[in-house]
C-alpha cells in the first residue's frame, strides 16, 4: 500500500467499524424489544418465566431475532386474536405492533434486507478489502455508505418501537403499584363469576316488553340454579344482596319502580342492550 492511498485505507476501516456498530444497534434493540414485549405466567414463575425468555432471546442470531419479531411482535391488523384458557391467577402483558398487511410485509422485507446486509458485512466483505487500489478502496466506501444509508431506517423503526414498549411497561408498573389495579382487578373477577353470568343471562332470556327484568325473578333463577353461590354471598362477594351485585359489577340498568299498592321492587337490564 502506497503512502497516498493510506488515507482511503483508514477511511474503509473507520466506515466497517461505523456500520458494525450500527448492526450491532440494531441486534440490541431487537433484543430489547422481543424479551420485554410479553410476559406471563402464575405469580410463583413469573419472574423465572421472564428470565429463561431473556436468557433465549439473547442467544439469538439475528436471523432468528428477524423471523421472531416478524411473527410475535408485527401483528396484522386484519388478524383474529383467539383468546387462551388461563389459570385464575395467571399475570400477562402484552405489546404489538398492529398494521396494515401491505406495511408488515414491507417491514419483513426490509427487515431481511438488512440482516442479508449485516451478513455480507461481517462474512463477505473480504473481497472489497483492496487496499492497493485506488479504485476498489472507493467502491468500498460508496458501498459502505449506501449499506449505512439503507441500514438507518430499520434503526430508527426499532427506536421507536421500544419507545413506545417502555412506555406501555411504565404505565403498566404505574396501575400495578396502585389502588387502582386492585379494583380493576376485582371488577374483572366479578364480571366473570358464576351469578353475574347468570344475571346476564336471565336479563337477556326473560325481560319484560319494554327490555326490563324483575330482580326477584333473576333471584329465583339463581337459586335453582347456583344455591351454594346464593347461599354463600356474602362469604364469596362480599356483598349481601342480589342488588349489591349488580352495581358492583357495573355491567347493568338498575331501577326501582313502585308498585300500585305501594313500596318498590327492583328491576334491571344489561348496558349493552341499552
């Protein structure tokens, strides 16, 4: 190598370790974002559930990171969720991306590219390494740019990604840690217990002409149908009386309408059917 292209040499080298830096951006954030995207399990293994995901994920070539993200975290908009069977107690937090088909398979695409470009970086760039050609040392710098040039965009989609998947985490940990997840989380054990779901559907199956339902006939239903849960009420709700149920679960129209001879009796009908 003459003294005039030493220059071109070290402005090669500089740009191969620019790029790779680059790459390796792009491994970490893929990383990033596939290990904390999900999470779940029952309280006793969700921290080891966590880890050992983790721990798999960042053993991951890029390959493997590229097929991964295309199929658990690109979600198409136009996809049917199917909801699993999960144990009472069971922890989850999920984040995707949700686009247009035409946008994912644009994103998987790209993505391929640039793994293909990675490789061909890291094992196949030996054959533009001529350090005594004026000529072949400013081919390798074209190249090198325009692969940093096709390589930017992946990273700054990946940025964003994680961006918004941290903040999601953080609200999460934000209800999590206060009174407000407790709640919520009741309300939702409430709105899937065995009498509100009987409510539901007496509401539905035996209303009135004008979509009202008599309380007193939902309670009949209930004991036939669920004693124990009538029996024990108080001890499993928390609540004494049917009418308590109802507006604990915030799922119903209550009323109560008197009666021509006097005092009141209690009616009620699902929101949805409002």
């Amino acid at each position: 190598m003459t003294s005039d292209l030493k220059p071109l040499h070290d402005e090669v080298l500089r740009r191969i370790g620019r790029n790779l830096l680059l790459f390796q951006q792009i491994e970490a954030l893929f990383k990033h974002v596939l290990a904390t995207h999900k999470a779940e399990g029952e309280p006793e293994n969700f921290q080891e559930r966590l880890q050992k995901e983790t721990t798999a994920i960042n053993r991951s070539m890029m390959g493997s990171l590229v097929e991964k993200y295309g199929k658990e975290f690109l979600q198409d908009a136009g996809t049917d969720l199917t909801d699993e069977d999960r144990p009472v107690a069971w922890l989850s937090f999920k984040f995707h991306l949700v686009a247009e088909t035409d946008v994912i398979v644009k994103l998987q695409r790209d993505m391929e590219l640039m793994k293909d470009a990675r490789n061909e970086l890291v094992h196949g760039f030996l054959p533009r390494w001529q350090p005594d050609s004026k000529e072949r040392l400013e081919d390798a710098l074209s190249y090198l740019d325009q692969q940093r040039e096709n390589a930017i965009p992946m990273l700054e989609h990946l940025r964003e990604s994680a961006r918004h998947l941290d903040e999601g985490r953080r609200l999460m940990l934000e209800l999590i840690s206060s009174g407000e997840h407790e709640r919520l989380m009741e309300l939702a054990w409430l709105k899937s217990s065995p009498l509100v779901e009987l409510l539901q559907r007496v509401a539905t199956s035996l209303p009135r002409e004008d979509g009202w339902t008599y309380l007193a006939l939902a309670g009949n239903v209930a004991m036939r149908d669920l004693p124990d849960e009538v029996k024990n009420i108080k001890e499993r709700y928390g609540l004494a009386k049917f009418k308590g149920l109802l507006l604990a679960s915030e799922m119903f129209e209550i009323r109560d309408e008197t009666l021509p001879g006097g005092g009141t009796r209690t009616i009620y009908k699902n929101k949805s059917s409002s």
